[in-house]
C-alpha cells in the first residue's frame, strides 16, 4: 500500500461567498498562500489568504463580488492520510482526512499594485465565533452551577447555530456567577481562570479551538461533547493536567533534525513510520530561562494573602515550586532547574523569598467561596512554566498534530555521541505543541510549531558534576 507522504496536500476549495446577491468566488486558481493559526492561548482559530486579483474581487459587479467583510469563507482541503491502530495494534487506513472549515472575512490588508490589470492583497478570516462574539453581550447570573455546566450553556445560548464541535472537561463544586455585560468569550476565559479540574483536583484551564476534530479525546464520564461532522473544527475546555495525563501517555509524533540523513523520514515505507516520526525541516529556540521575568511573576515562589471581611481577619498561604511539584502533572520528569545556590545559600523558591510576588484577594464568602487559595498561584506559576523554555519546529505538513498535542523532539546537542550528533540530556524529550501555524503555498503545505517544555529530561541537582 502507497501512503501519502507528510507535506502532500490538495485544495479541494477555497471559495468566499457573500449573502448579498448569493454571489461565491473561487479562490483555488488565484490563491498564493493560505495560512491558518491555531492556539491553547487563542479562543479562536483566525487566518488570512493572499491572493493574485485580477477580477477585481474588492469592488467588482460583473463577475466578482464586492468584499465588504463578513462573507462567508470555505476551506476544503486533503492533508495527508490518517491511519490508526486497530485493536489489535496494526495501522490501518482511517476515515478520509479532509479539513473542511467555516470562516468569516475579517478585513483586507497589504494592497499591493502589481501592474494595472492585478494587484496582491491578504483577505483576514476568523471563526464565526470569534466575530459573533464582538456583537454579544452576556448580563445573566448562574447560580449553583459547576463552571464546565455555565461553559457549556453560554456557548450553547450564544453560538446556537454554529456548526463546531466542543469538548468541556467537568469541574469541581458548585458557583454562583454574576455576569456584567460581558462578550461570551471573555465570561468563558474568566471561568478557565477560576475552574477545578474535577477529575485532578487542579486549576489551570484554557479554551481554545483546533482545526482538526477527531472525535472525543477524554473519558466521556469526565467531558461533556457535542461531536458535529459538518466541520473539521473543535472548541476545547480543558485543563493542563487532562491535556498532559489524556494525551501524554503516547506522544504524537517523535521529531528528529536530522537533515544530512533524512531519507527515511522522506520515504517512509510503514505507516507506523511515517505516523510516529518526522524529520524537522529547521528548529530556533525562541525563549530561554528568564530568572527576572519568572521571579517577578512568581513562578519560583509567591504568596497570597485572603482577607475575609465577615470575620476581619486575614490567612496567609505561601507557596514555593519545589513543595507543589508532584501536585500536578507534567511534561517530562524532572523539576525545571530553580537556580543556583546564593550567596546567601538559598535558592529562588526559599521560603524567604516567598513575598517576590505577593498577591491580596478577598476570601469570597462562606456559600460561595471563590477557591483562590487553590486557584492564583499554581496558574501563575503553570502559564508562566510554560514561557520557560520554547522552540519553534518547521515540519512538512501532516494531518495529525493540533494544540494540546505532546510531541517529542530529539534536540540535538553541539555535543558527538556514539553514533555521530547526541542529543541535549536536559532539553531532549516531550514538549507540548501550544500554537501551529498551518501553510499552504501552490508548492507545499508546511506547519511550524511553537512548544513549551516546562520540565527537564534530567534533574540538574542530582548530577555529579565532578565524575
């Protein structure tokens, strides 16, 4: 059996269609470059197409269409084969993999004259949520609901008709919830902000929407879903812990640089091969540790003090990275290295370095308490892990990896191993896939990933240094 090689594509269709006059343009012989972006940190997939015009598609009344934004955009395109494994562990040709996504225009940006008779523009796009979201607003209060229930009843009271599928992880107890004229999304990314992962006890929530959907990826006793086949697309409620423990017990994809032997990644002859692994087209790192930055934000240590104004008293709770490590799940195994030994002999995370970040909040009241003893600091110090330590990966384009996925990527040292290159004993290993920017040329298709790696491979203070 032949299988599609990674970078393979075809678009099927590229068309804008406007509700004015039901006119629709087909952009798939005037398009030059198609990108879409797709991120943990985004609420919403967004995207631009820059296009050759020679029909006059900006202001055209014969046989173009005046953009005038909002129009509908389609995108139907073929990305390379998806195989699955059976149950009994073969790989084996899975459903057709066609993205197919629903868009509106946003704005038209970049005009550039070629000649008189064609110029080059970009036409911006986002998903209909994104731009619905601008248009409403949410005054309503929730009372004794568990924040994944008030997620999913505002995205379904204020995006009735949209055609995405979603998946909302459950969380823990009960609120009451008052929302002052608020956008959706914003109400919704204010909840990520203050939900309990019910299964792992633990905050640090995003919402985000993906490209592709493949089905429910969590224990459906752990989720509430709605699965809808009409687009490609999928909006997600999801905290790091279920992003981690749900996909991380097998990486997506195994990436290797190595481009002075690459023949094998080009060529893949199995479909576990060519599933599993990758050659990266190039790599940067992108940010470093930043010992300033991540002592500001707290990140080593922090404190929160509660103030509880029934009773007039005060409660203190420290926190330092080292004593809540194991409280969570992570990427890899090894503690992010907290810095040398100063001259004071201490650490970052002493406990008296705790007030580097200090933050003051109310206690809530005693029917409705708002958590943030559990909440504040390990997201601070969780969203701020994240930042730590990136990489930005040029992959030929496949129709497997999305936002949230892991990936391990074999990074290599300036070191020489056994067999040639060795790989970096620290930096080596899996690193969470936050952001994808999907690029579709008349030549090729390519993605490049933006990842975080918020642990190392090996524990720095365990090495002996002088053997």
């Amino acid at each position: 059996m032949a299988f599609t090689l990674p970078g393979n594509y075809k678009i099927n269709q590229l068309s804008i269609i406007s509700t004015y006059g039901r006119k629709i343009i087909d952009l798939t012989a005037i398009y030059q470059q198609l990108n879409i972006f797709e991120s943990i940190f985004t609420s919403c997939i967004t995207g631009y197409v820059t296009v050759t015009d020679t029909y006059n598609l900006i202001s055209g009344l014969n046989y173009s269409l005046p953009i005038m934004g909002n129009e509908l955009i389609y995108i139907e395109a073929e990305v390379p084969d998806y195989f699955i494994q059976n149950d009994q562990g073969n790989w084996v040709p899975g459903n057709p993999n066609v993205v197919f996504f629903y868009g509106r225009v946003t704005d038209i940006k970049n005009i550039n004259l070629i000649n008189e008779g064609a110029r080059n523009y970009e036409i911006h796009f986002s998903s209909e949520e994104f731009i619905l979201d601008r248009s409403l607003k949410l005054s309503k209060s929730y009372k004794d609901k568990s924040i994944s229930d008030i997620v999913t009843s505002v995205f379904n009271e204020y995006f009735p008709n949209t055609i995405s599928s979603y998946e909302f992880e459950k969380t823990q107890g009960l609120q009451n919830v008052v929302f002052p004229n608020w956008n959706p999304i914003k109400a919704i990314n204010w909840l990520a902000s203050r939900a309990i992962s019910a299964a792992y006890n633990t905050s640090c929530f995003f919402f985000y929407q993906s490209l592709y959907n493949d089905g429910y990826t969590s224990d459906p006793q752990n989720c509430i879903g709605k699965v809808n086949n009409q687009s490609s697309s999928k909006f997600w409620f999801l905290s790091l812990d279920e992003i981690i423990a749900d996909w991380g017990s097998e990486v997506r994809k195994t990436i290797f640089y190595a481009p002075a032997n690459n023949s094998a990644a080009i060529l893949p002859t199995d479909p576990e091969i060519y599933m599993k692994f990758a050659n990266a087209m190039n790599f940067e790192i992108i940010h470093s540790f930043d010992t300033l930055d991540n002592t500001t934000a707290g990140m080593f240590a922090s404190r929160l003090i509660h103030h509880d104004i029934t009773t007039k008293s005060f409660k203190t709770y420290n926190y330092t990275y080292n004593n809540t490590f194991n409280d969570y799940k992570h990427i890899d195994s090894s503690p992010l290295f907290n810095g040398v030994i100063n001259s004071t002999g201490k650490t970052f995370d002493a406990e008296d370095y705790t007030p580097s970040h200090i933050m003051v909040a109310p206690t809530g009241t005693s029917g409705n308490p708002n958590l943030l003893e559990q909440i504040s600091y390990s997201r601070i110090n969780r969203i701020q892990s994240l930042d730590t330590f990136r990489i930005r990966i040029l992959l030929p384009g496949d129709g497997l990896i999305q936002p949230g996925d892991l990936i391990n990527f074999k990074f290599p040292s300036l070191e020489v191993g056994g067999n040639g290159m060795a790989v970096d004993q620290f930096y080596n290993g899996k690193y969470l896939v936050n952001s994808i920017r999907h690029t579709f040329t008349r030549r090729e298709y390519k993605i490049t990933l933006d990842c975080s790696k918020e642990t190392l491979n090996q524990d720095v203070r365990k090495l002996n240094l002088n053997a």
